[in-house]
C-alpha cells in the first residue's frame, strides 16, 4: 500500500486476518494461564501498537478485558486518549464496558471473531457503535476468522467441565 492511497478490499481483508490471528495467538495465550481466552491488539495506521489477552483472574479486576486492557496501552503508547485513527481486533464481541471504552476513545473501527449473544454491545444485544443518542460511532466488522475464535473459546469452557 503507498501513502495517501487507501487500501483495496483484499488489502483490508488481509490486514483484518492477519491481525486478529495475532489477537487468536493472545487468546491462546490466555486460555494457558487459567483466563477466558480473549485477546486483543490495536492498530494505528497500518500498526500493531498495543495488545493485551484477558487478565481478570490474575489482576482479580473485572476491566481486565483484553480489549479494555489494549485501548488503555494504545493511549499510553500514543501519549493520547482519543483514538480516531484506531482499529481494535477483538477474538470476541464486546461487552458493554469496552464498546463503551471505544466509544469514549473515539475509535475508527473494531473488528471482532465470535459474536456474544450473552453480552455483546456491537450488534448482538446492543448496538453502541451506531446509536444515533451518542456523540460518537464507529464502524464495526463482525465475524472475522470467527469459527476459530468460537472454538478456541468451546474448547476452553469444555475443559474446564
């Protein structure tokens, strides 16, 4: 891709697999140490500059979600809380609290896995990202390698049975 050109769909399909792959590795990754397996990076203009897997068992804190713990490094990183020319790779939908963080970091995009119909705020219960009540919306793609992020999550809780 050359400066100042936006990228072609395959381009963007590439990009969206490629890293929710690495958020794939996280969730893994989490899984191993005793967590729900979730993981998450943040990309800003075409680079991966914070991630994060789920920490709530180890931290003993209910917004260690891997997408909450993510956006926070990439302000950190960045030295800035809004965030308008982000892109959050989830493995799974969000949840109220962290589509509520995204909103209020003003992200550009977030492209989740596996849909939660338990307590997905991106389109499965609610729909943060485009509630017109808001002062801020973003655009969401949902279903990105989600058969593999839904059965990394199966084979954790059919384990743990």
């Amino acid at each position: 891709m050359l400066p100042g050109i936006p990228p072609s769909a395959d381009e963007v399909i590439e990009a969206d697999e490629r890293f929710m792959r690495r958020a794939l590795e996280l969730a893994r990754d989490a899984g191993k140490a005793g967590e729900v397996p979730i993981g998450a990076v943040v990309v800003c203009q075409g680079e991966a500059i914070a991630e994060a897997g789920n920490r709530r068992e180890r931290d003993n804190d209910p917004s260690g979600h891997a997408e909450f713990l993510a956006i926070c490094q990439a302000a950190r990183e960045l030295e800035r809380w809004r965030l308008p020319d982000c892109t959050v790779y989830v493995t799974l939908e969000p949840c109220i609290m962290c589509a509520g963080l995204m909103h209020q970091a003003r992200i550009a995009r977030c492209v989740y896995g596996a849909p939660d119909p338990k307590a997905g705020a991106l389109g499965s219960l609610y729909a943060v990202h485009a509630d017109d009540r808001l002062n801020h919306r973003f655009d969401v793609k949902e279903g990105v390698l989600a058969e593999e992020c839904a059965q990394v999550l199966r084979e954790f809780f059919e384990s743990r049975r």
